[in-house]
C-alpha cells in the first residue's frame, strides 16, 4: 500500500474537505494539555457511571438480555396465535397469566433503559435515534398491558389499538434482536494498552470538535510509537543487555548440526545445481545467492538483470531455496507461470509496479531469515510461503490510485468493496482467480483442503495489514501484545507478527540505503501528483501530499520516518532484536532529507503556476 501516509493522514484523505497538516508532537503535547474540559464537548463519566457501563456491557447481562428477548419473542406469538385460536371466554381466561409475565418483561426491559440513561447519560443513549421509538414502544406496551389486567373488558377501538401495539412489539424483538451484536464486540483485550487503544476509539466517537479527533489519533500514534513497553535507541548502557538478549533468542532457535567440509561442499554443489535448473539468468542468481537476505539488495539491478522479470525469477529462487515445491506439490514450471500471470497484472505505474512487489517480497525475506523470524516465530514451510507470497501479491492490479481517490470518485473498485480497504480485497482477490482460473499455473491445486484454507486466510490476512487506514491502531496493539505476559511469536500471536512483516516490508524504503530511498520517493510523488493533476481536472479536493504546487519532498520524508516508520521498525525490533543494526538508518537518512528541506522549498518556488 502507500508509503507516505500516516493513520491521520489516511482519514483525512477520506475526508477531503477537511484536510490536515503535520504537526510537530511537542506542540501537540502542549496543546492537549491546554485545551479546557469544556472544549471536549463530552461527558466526563463518574466512578459509578462507569461501573454501570462495565456491567451492562458485560457478557453475562449481554446473554441475559438475549434470553429474555427470544422469551419475549415466544411469548408474543403465543399471545397472538391463542387469540386467534381460542374463543373470548377461553383467551380471557389465560390472557391474565400471560400479561403478568408480559408485565415483568417490560418491567426489566423498562428497568435496563433506565440504567442505560444512568450509565451513559440521556445524549449518548439516544444517540441512536431507533432507541427512541424502542422507548415510546416499551412505554406504550407497559401501559396497554396494565390496562389489560385492570379491565378485562375494553372497547372495539382499545382492542384494535392493542393489536397494533403486539405488531409493534414484534418490531421492537427485531431491534432488540440487534443485542446479539454486542456479542462480537465484547472485549478480548489482555493488556492496559489495549485497553487504552479500545478507549480511545470510543472517545473518537463522542467528540465533535476535529481538532480534538486529531489528538486522539496522534495518542494512538504515540501508543504505537513503543514508548512505553521497550528500549529505544542503544546507548552503552543498555547494548549489553539487548546483545544477550539476541545471543538468547539465537541461542533457543537455532538446530546445531555438525557436518565435515567434504559433505558441506557437496551439499552447496547440489544446491547450486538445483537453482541453475530454474533458469534464473546467471549472474542475477549470483546476486540471489549472496544477497536474497540482504536489505541492501538493489531491486532495480535485479530487475534489470532479469530482463523485467525480477519478481518471477525471486519467487523461483525462494521456492527452491526453503522447498516450498516439495511442500506445494508442484514443478517450478507451475510456479513460474503463476508468478509471470502475476506480474503481468501489475500495471506500469511509477511506483505501485512489479519491482515494487519484488522489492517487498525481498525485504519480507530480509526480516525472515536475517533477522531471525523463522526461528523466533517458529514458522514452518506454509508459514514462510505465506508470507513470500504476500508480499508478492499484495499490490497486484494497483491503479495508482488511493483508495480514498477510488471511494470519492466512485470507482467500480470502491463500490464493489463496499468503500472498505478497496485496493487490499481487490489485491488477493485477483491473485486466487488467476490460480483457479487456469489449472496450468495453479499453485494451490495439489494441497489439501485445510492447509489451502489456511495459506488462502494467512496471505489475505497479511494483504490486508498494508491498508494504512489500520496503521496507528493496530500497531499499538502489536506493541502490547509484545509487551504482554502472554506474548508467543511462535503461537497465538504469529499471525499478527506475519502481518507485521508484510505491513513493515511495504513501508520500509526509508530503512534502506539512501540512493535507493531516493529513488523511490520520486517515484511514489510521481504517482501521487498524477493522481492529484486528475482530482483537480474532476474537481475533487487534491489529497494530502498529491499537489505538486504544495508539496515539500523532503519535509513529507521528514514526517513519514517521525510519525509510521520509525515507529513501525521500533515494534519490529521489540521482538526481532537482530533488526538493531539496521534501524539507525532511519535517523541517518532523515538527516539526510532535512539537509534538503531548503532546495525543494526553492524547487517548488521555481513551478508555481502563474
């Protein structure tokens, strides 16, 4: 997805008309610190408010509610079949019973309202404007059923009005039926950060003033910055630590194996044998085998060398190099055409293009096998192919358009996928087509059932993870499962971990050596400003970093190493301490870009429009 967005930014861009600017986070500080209460425009819950809250959420009254509305539910057909059933005398006589228990129902459905007002006060409640008429309804009800029990015998126009107040309460199940929602929200969170991260989202939701929406997401941000849970920059005092640390993680991992020199150099014969029959072009497979690790790899070179088909020819030489034909099944014939389908579905964007893919895919194996992710997690061959194949996939058929470009236009794409993560479902989507399209060039084909099932959920899970709307909340999460107790890289949280991997990979041009960096930033504003030359000939509002008249190239780096990259490599490097080397990149390469604010200030001077 695109490498220049913050979180804030992102829901900027989908909502153009009020755009937003970066913001230095000391300023930000201050400024949280003196806004007055009264400025919030919410309700500041006391101790007992929140008790209140906690209990009605939780799981137990959730179910209990749940119980009494499919009671209810029962009740009124019975009510209502009986009446049609049974002659006036024989209804009258049971009619008394069942009101009584309609009169409790109402009773605790009365009494739940009246606790919810108490908890969340009347603004909040009623936010929700059906509660309303679920308010009139249960009233009303209340009021027609003690008047069944006080006078058996009503008029022709009380006894119509009544039965259109069951139908009405039948209405009233369907809303309530809505309870069995909360189901799905109720709380799984472990950890305090968590626990923040789920406040901070609801608080979003109460506020009007935009300014306030910001701050929100700049804590969120701060969240996932890692502040709280793990070191930050080595100095010598804590070297030391994070050395034996690494030494430690290593240490568990790693399978001694002892071999002679004699069968080492016939294994690498046999290696080298097996990867010159995937007609990878030579000296790129000289590069492949020294440098497939490397986060310095040159993804340009390689494409180069590759004759365009940089991405086919690493995906073969990752297949052979971890087995993955044995474990799909499948001939590098197979492979190779799946992968050559693939690229050709990547369109000739400037920057979202097929060495783009290549590039991430190759940084995905960078923080596999560098940096010791295969061990640390524990992954297996399927899980090691996911991720490889994600990180292939994840940007295939990309218009070069944003995602908040597809919804405001109302692209095909945007109202397919219903305006949610549009180019992330579109992206895995499009891929398992081309494999169960074509038999010739499908990779899937000879697994069984549930290991496809589970690669299929693992790689669209991961594509997902690059949709930048996510970024700040679901790396604050990261950070607290990683600081959690409970933390298993290698068990339940692996699939978040995997996700990272990918999500990092995709942003981590400014992790890379400066040259290459460069590179690709004039690559992505290319891309950007195209996008933004066709918002203004449709009249759309021009999205943050897309006008080519505004837009400093050094000071956008600046902001997108401070506010995603930095703080999505210090997740990282919180469970693959073998990262560290690397993450002083960041703050050499932002020295860089700083150098340059002024020529691009001059630059962007020179081409003003007059």
């Amino acid at each position: 997805m695109l490498p220049s967005r913050s979180d804030s930014q992102q829901r900027s861009l989908e909502n153009p008309d009020k755009q937003t600017m970066r913001v230095d986070s000391t300023k930000r500080t201050d400024k949280l610190i003196e806004v007055p209460r009264k400025k919030l425009n919410m309700r500041l819950y006391t101790e007992s408010e929140q008790r209140f809250q906690d209990y009605v959420n939780s799981k137990i009254v959730t179910i209990s509610i749940i119980a009494l509305v499919g009671a209810y539910a029962i009740l009124i057909f019975i009510i209502v079949a009986l009446e049609e059933l049974l002659d006036e005398t024989e209804f009258n006589n049971v009619s008394s019973i069942l009101s009584w228990i309609e009169l409790g129902i109402l009773i605790v459905f009365i009494l739940e309202i009246f606790v919810g007002l108490y908890a969340w006060g009347i603004k909040k409640y009623y936010k929700d404007k059906w509660l309303i008429l679920d308010t009139l309804i249960i009233l009303l009800s209340l009021f027609f059923v003690i008047f069944e029990l006080a006078d058996q015998k009503t008029s022709n126009v009380i006894k119509v009005i009544q039965a259109v107040f069951r139908f009405l309460r039948i209405f009233l199940l369907i809303r309530k039926a809505q309870t069995f929602r909360r189901l799905a929200t109720i709380s799984t969170i472990s950890t305090p950060a968590e626990k923040i991260v789920r406040f901070l989202a609801e608080l979003k939701e109460v506020l009007e003033d935009e300014n306030m929406k910001l701050d929100i997401d700049y804590c969120i941000d701060k969240i996932g910055n890692n502040q709280l849970y793990q070191m930050g920059k080595l100095d010598e005092d804590n070297a030391e630590a994070m050395a034996w640390l690494n030494q430690s993680q290593q240490g568990r991992a790693e399978v001694k194996r002892i071999v002679t020199n004699e069968q080492q150099q016939q294994q690498q014969k046999k290696v080298i044998a097996n990867f010159q029959k995937l007609n990878i072009p030579k000296r790129l497979l000289e590069i492949l085998y020294k440098q497939h690790d490397d986060l310095y790899i040159d993804p340009f070179e390689c494409d180069k060398l590759s004759g365009g088909e940089g991405l086919v020819n690493l995906m073969l030489f990752f297949f052979e190099n971890y087995n993955l034909f044995d474990v799909f099944l499948i001939k590098p014939k197979v492979v190779r055409g799946y992968f050559e389908e693939v690229m050709k579905g990547y369109l000739d964007n400037p920057y979202h293009n097929k060495v783009h893919a290549q590039d991430v895919a190759q940084t995905c194996n960078f923080l596999l096998s560098k940096c010791k992710f295969i061990e640390i997690g524990q992954l297996d061959e399927q899980d090691i192919a996911c991720v490889l194949i994600a990180g292939a996939i994840h940007d295939y058929g990309h218009p070069g358009l944003t995602n908040a470009f597809l919804i405001n236009s109302r692209n095909d794409l945007a109202l397919t996928y219903n305006d949610q993560s549009v180019l992330e479902m579109y992206h895995p989507s499009q891929c398992f087509k081309i494999a169960w399209g074509n038999q010739k060039v499908n990779i899937f084909e000879n697994l069984q059932f549930h290991k496809y099932r589970r690669i299929r959920e693992s790689i669209i899970l991961m594509v997902l993870s690059t949709d930048m709307a996510h970024h700040a909340s679901e790396l604050a999460i990261t950070n607290s499962r990683i600081a959690a107790p409970d933390f298993e890289p290698n068990g339940k949280d692996k699939q978040r971990l995997m996700d990272l991997i990918v999500h990092s990979s995709d942003v981590s041009n400014p992790t890379k050596s400066f040259e290459i960096y460069k590179n690709w930033t004039e690559k992505v504003l290319t891309e950007f400003w195209l996008q933004g030359d066709k918002e203004r000939d449709l009249g759309l509002p021009i999205s943050y970093l897309c006008n080519r008249y505004t837009t400093n190239t050094a000071e956008a780096q600046v902001g997108f190493i401070d506010y995603v990259v930095k703080p999505t490599f210090a997740c990282v490097l919180g469970f693959l301490p073998a990262y560290e080397p690397f993450f002083q990149n960041l703050d050499k390469n932002k020295a860089k870009w700083q150098e340059l604010i002024e020529y691009y200030k001059q630059q962007l001077a020179s081409i003003q429009p007059k």
